[in-house]
C-alpha cells in the first residue's frame, strides 16, 4: 500500500462515517529533465483527448490519466501546466475538445482552425464576442464570451497561476488506490461538498492555527486554481469550479474542489484524527450522505 492510499484510507477512518466517499486525485508533474516512468504509458489515450477537469474526474472515480501535449483536450489547461508554450502562436495539432465545441456550433465545420495558446493568451478567445472572432464561440453566435473585452480577459489571465516557461512533459492524475508503481503526488486535489470542506479545513486549523482560503477565476479552475496554484504557493486552496468543469468535466452541482499540496493533505489528516472529539463530523446536519 502506497504512502497516498495509506494517508487516504486514515482520514475517511477519522470522518467516521460509514461508506463516505470523496473523491480524491494525486497530480504528478513530470518535467524535461524528468523520466516518465514507461508503466504510465497505458495511461495515455491515443485517439481522444482528455481535459484536465475531465482527467481530474476521471481519476476520482478510480482511472488514471497521463495527460502529454499530444493528448490535452484543453488549450487554456495545456498553458497552465507548462506543456506548450503560452505565446505560441500557431494551433496545437490534433483534435482539443473545448476547441471542438467551437467547431460544433459552426455552419461550415471544414473552414474551421483552432485558436493558437497566443489567442487564449491574448485574450480574444475568452472576449470572442467583443474581439470579433465568433468561430471561437461556445454557445453561437449570441454568445457574450467569458469576459466583456480582451482587455479584462488579459487581467484575469495575469492572475492565474501557470508553470511558464513550458518545460512539463507529462501530468499524471491517479487515485490514491494506484498501486502499479510507487508514486507520491505533488498535489492532491478533493471533490468535496461544502460539509466536507468545513471538516478538512478544521482539522488543518486544528494543528497548526492557519486559515484555509479560497481564490478562483472564471475559468481554469481545475488546472489552475486547484493544481498549479497550491503547486506553486505551497497552500491549500478552494474553488467553486468553473463553466469547463461543471460543462465538460460533469462536476456536481454540490460539490466544490479542494487542493493542496501533498504535504498538507498529510497535516489535514493528522489534524482530523486528532480533533475527532472536538468536531463531532457525523453530528454536522448532512454529513452522512
């Protein structure tokens, strides 16, 4: 048994709640100067592409996902974790899902090319309407975009967080029950409804008197704001998920993401065994689902 599954398997003890189930994702970058263990390969798609909230939901439900440049399914995701540079200014090859939703809404699919990481960059995917590029709306014509102008869309994009320069090879998404080779994550990120939150968060106050806090954009939630963003500040974060995961990665209308790094999850852990007396978790109104 893993390291991960261990720390796992103790914290739904300590909930003491029969049967609950949270679904809980390991993320591990893999970057140039990295090997990519050859026994995650099976975990690669080759003829569809993947995105990272769809990756990320896949993995909470017990499949592994290898995600590379070849087979994210999300140009704004493939950005935030490194994999293609984010000024690039030519399309990345190959069928992307979000950018086939664009293509879906169109009369004439055959005159349709993808946006580059420049254009997602720059803003005017996001502000399609206000930037005149209609071939890259989701919902049609009347589609007012994700923000009013390129403008806004350049300040949102400025305070997401992303591994740039690109130097990621591979991100690998993985339930803590993965046990073909010894992996520990780099980040472990939490498909909980706010009940659970409100018990994690405790546990990790409870050790070390700490406020756990919450910051999410309007899109990139997932890639962004909870792997790349605890990733990077070394802190647990919170969101509210965004339009691609409650879209496309199908998350559920009660539930809200939790991510952290892997060290923090082992302190939450800690801290929610040794609080079980303080805060009562199968007395909250809800908790047993």
């Amino acid at each position: 048994m893993n390291q991960f599954q261990t720390q796992h398997k103790q914290l739904m003890a300590a909930l003491e709640i029969p049967n609950l189930s949270i679904p809980t994702v390991g993320v591990k970058f893999y970057f140039e100067d990295d090997g990519i263990p050859k026994e995650l390969s099976d975990f690669e798609t080759d003829e569809i592409s993947i995105t990272s909230c769809q990756a990320n939901r896949m993995a909470g439900l017990g499949d592994a996902v290898l995600l590379t440049e070849k087979s994210i399914g999300c140009i704004a995701a493939a950005i935030t974790f490194g994999l293609v540079d984010a000024h690039q200014e030519t399309p990345m090859q190959g069928e992307r899902v979000y950018t086939n939703i664009m293509k879906d809404t169109l009369d004439d699919k055959q005159v349709f090319t993808p946006p580059s990481p420049e254009e997602f960059s720059n803003g005017s995917v996001y502000a399609c309407k206000e930037s005149g590029k209609t071939e890259y709306c989701l919902f049609g014509s009347e589609d007012s975009g994700r923000f009013k102008d390129a403008a806004t869309a350049r300040k949102a994009i400025g305070e997401m967080t992303a591994l740039q320069p690109a130097k990621t090879r591979a991100v690998f998404f993985f339930p803590p029950e993965f046990d073909e080779i010894a992996i520990e994550p780099d980040v472990v990120v939490m498909n909980v409804r706010p009940v659970e939150l409100t018990r994690l968060a405790e546990g990790y106050q409870f050790l070390t008197g700490e406020r756990v806090e919450g910051s999410m954009g309007a899109v990139r939630v997932v890639n962004s704001d909870l792997i790349v963003r605890p990733y990077l500040t070394k802190k647990i974060n919170f969101s509210s998920y965004c339009i691609g995961a409650r879209l496309i990665g199908k998350y559920e209308a009660n539930h809200l993401g939790m991510g952290m790094p892997f060290s923090h999850f082992k302190i939450i852990v800690k801290g929610v065994e040794a609080s079980r007396t303080g805060y009562p978790f199968p007395k909250f109104p809800g908790a047993a689902q």
